[in-house]
C-alpha cells in the first residue's frame, strides 16, 4: 500500500477504535441502569435482536433497526428503568420499548407506541398477596394510561428470549402496520 493510502487508512483505522470504544462505554453505562442479571441479560439479547447500539442522548438507551422492508423509517428506542406516570403515581417499568417512525414531511420523528416489558423475578413480583395486589393495581394504572404491559418470567427470558423477544414484535409490527394503513408509507 501507498504510504499516503496507509496513512488515510490508519487514521480512519484509529476513529473507528475510538468509536467503538465510546459505543461500548454507552453500552455499560445502560447495562448498569439494569436491576437484575436476569434484566442485563435480556437487554443483551434485545441488542442483538435489533441490531441495536447505546445512546446516551435523550437518556441512556439502544437504539435499534427494525428489520422488515416496510418499516426503513422506523426504528425502536428501548429504555430500561424507566419512570412513568399513570393515574398521578409514579412507576417505573424494566423496559420501555418505544416505536418511532421518521416522518419525511414534518422532518422530524413521531412516536406512535410505548409497549411496557416487565421481567418478573420470583423474589420481587407475586411472592406474597400485597405485592401481587400492587402489581396488578400498577397494570390497571398503566393500561389506563393506553399503555400496553406485557409480563415475562426471568426463566422465559433467560431459556427462551427468542420467543419473548418474537411475542414484543408481534406487538411493534403490527402497530407498525397500522401506522403505514393509516398514514400511508
């Protein structure tokens, strides 16, 4: 190789390794947010899923491409720990998946869904009658709200994430859908 060809090459060379190291350095800090192995878990498994990096902007997040070819202007922000209101308390969700789509006449970008993950350990979620009665008020609280709330067992995520990971995009899909009937590609 030329050394001007080398020396453009080792320059892009060094950019990329120092852009990689940043990306994974968002990646830990959006790992920590997580509360459980268990959760850290699945946030590694949406990663691959959606072919998703971390973001640090507008809260610490993935990012992540929605692999269908009608849905190129969409993509999916996933937060962990995310605090929500609903019925003037606050809750905080595992995850938040939220479906946004880039609108080309507006020229920005429009959420159309907010689909609530929990992953439900045994220790915290249904060990005894007063939490059960709690979580169960907090899903009436979100759905409320139009908020969809879907449950999954530690054991669903860490055997089978493939199937929860399938059952969430059945949910963004078929909004995604919707979305394109009503409002056109």
């Amino acid at each position: 190789m030329e050394d001007n060809i080398q020396h453009q090459f080792d320059e892009y060379a060094e950019f990329r390794r120092q852009s990689v190291e940043n990306e994974l350095i968002q990646l830990k800090a959006v790992l920590d947010l997580c509360e459980s192995p268990i959760e850290q878990k699945f946030l590694l498994d949406v990663l691959g899923h959606y072919s998703g990096y971390a973001c640090g902007w507008n809260g610490q997040h993935i990012l992540g491409t929605i692999s269908y070819p009608d849905f190129e202007r969409f993509n999916v922000r996933i937060y962990p720990q995310q605090h929500i209101e609903a019925s003037k308390k606050q809750y905080r969700a595992d995850f938040v998946f939220v479906l946004t789509r880039w609108e080309i006449k507006e020229s920005t970008t429009r959420e159309y869904l907010r689909l609530i993950v929990e992953i439900d350990g045994h220790e915290f979620h249904e060990k005894t009658k007063a939490q059960a009665k709690r979580d169960k008020k907090r899903d009436r609280d979100l759905v409320a709200e139009g908020l969809i709330v879907l449950h999954f067992t530690g054991s669903e995520v860490y055997y089978d994430s493939e199937t929860v990971l399938s059952e969430i995009d059945s949910f963004i899909s078929k909004k995604a859908y919707k979305v394109i009937e009503l409002y056109g590609y």
